[in-house]
C-alpha cells in the first residue's frame, strides 16, 4: 500500500463557508446525539470539495472539532481512503484506471496520452488545469478502457478522443461524459443483439407458457 502523506505545504487555515456549515449540520443531524462521529467522512468530503479537490490538515482540525474528535481520528481516515486528495491537484483531475480489464483493453496508450499530455502522476501541470493518478478498478470494465475526471466517468477511450477531450477541457468548451463513441450504457458496441422486443414470439405480450402447464399456486 502507498504511504499517503499531507502536503508540505499547508494554508494557515480553514473555515467552512455558510452554506457547507448549514450543510455539515444536515449531515451530524442524520446520526443519534453522541454519535455525531459517524459524520466524519461525509464531512471531510464536503471540505474537500470546498478546497478545490484537495483535503488540507486545518480542514481535517476542522472537522474533528466540529465533530468533537481528537484529530488524529480524523487525520487516520482522511489518510486511509484514497477518495481524499492529501495534495493540491489540477482545476481537472483525471483518476485513470489501469486494473486488468481496463489493460486489457488498451489502457496502457491512455497512460501514454497522460504522460505526454500532463507529465508524472501526481503533479498538477504549471497552469493548474491538471493532475492525474493511477487509481483501482472504478467499475466501469464494460466500457474500458475508462477515466474519472472530477465527479464524471469518459469510458470507451481511444488516443485519438482522449486527445480530444482533453482539448476540450483545456480550452474551457462542454463535454460529454461517459461513452465516447455513442454507446449507450453498457450495450454492445453494435448495439443489442437480444431483448430487443417487449414481445412474445406469437404477438402476445410476456413470456409464453403452453396449455396445461400453468403455474400453481397450491401449497397444500
């Protein structure tokens, strides 16, 4: 496992905005009083949403404080799930999936567009539009290979319209999120090949069950 550290450099504070701190109440409102911990995640996602995608050690004071947590406790979960960014990362931040699926299906060319496109892992690119890691299985291995950037999933990659995408990005225009060569879902790539009519063989609609072989619904 990769040791996750906080970034040597911290803002000198943290504070919620009005409207995060209406909603972390929301969010400690859902639990049984004294149990207000179970809030923690919740929490510190909500502050790193608020820092530009990444989780700065006052956030974390923060939220232990607001929970009535020592801040180790919430320095230990903030460390351990890898959804929180420990380190600045781009205005983009491209999650790219590299397991066995994802592999299989040519993920190593969409590491190659990465590296050449933003540099090593890690690292938000001089402008501060990007930063890339290579995560694990994001659940999307119908369509891989695949990406997260920010919130939303690009699946069916090739060079060429990952190239693109990040084109758009970079140049501020809207993109599409999930397939990017029009499929829809997780359909076939040529579209459906079975369940493609509500009805029966005969015209009728539902499956079809010959005479005399009736369900019973008898439990005696």
């Amino acid at each position: 496992m990769t040791v996750r550290r906080l970034a040597e450099e911290q803002p000198a504070s943290f504070a919620f905005t009005p409207e995060n701190e209406a909603r972390c109440a929301k969010e400690i409102a859902k639990y049984p009083r004294g149990r207000a911990a179970s809030a923690v995640i919740a929490l510190l996602w909500l502050a790193q949403k608020q820092n530009n995608g990444w989780l700065p050690k006052p956030a974390i004071e923060t939220v232990a404080a607001m929970l009535g947590l020592p801040p180790i406790r919430a320095l230990e979960i903030a460390t351990f799930y890898t959804m929180f960014n420990l380190a600045p990362v781009g205005k983009y931040f491209v999650q790219f999936c590299g397991t066995t699926p994802c592999m299989l299906a040519g993920a190593d060319t969409i590491k190659a567009v990465l590296a050449r496109r933003i540099g090593p892992p890690e690292q938000v690119t001089a402008d501060g539009l990007f930063s890339w890691a290579e995560v694990e299985c994001l659940g999307a291995c119908c369509n891989a290979p695949m990406v997260q950037i920010n919130d939303d999933y690009y699946e069916d990659l090739t060079p060429e319209n990952f190239e693109v995408l990040l084109d758009k990005l970079a140049a501020g225009k809207p993109v599409k999120p999930g397939s990017q060569i029009g499929r829809h879902t997780s359909e076939p790539i040529g579209g459906l090949t079975s369940l493609t009519s509500l009805y029966g063989v005969d015209g009728h609609s539902g499956p079809q069950i010959k005479p005399g072989l009736e369900p019973s619904f008898d439990r005696d």
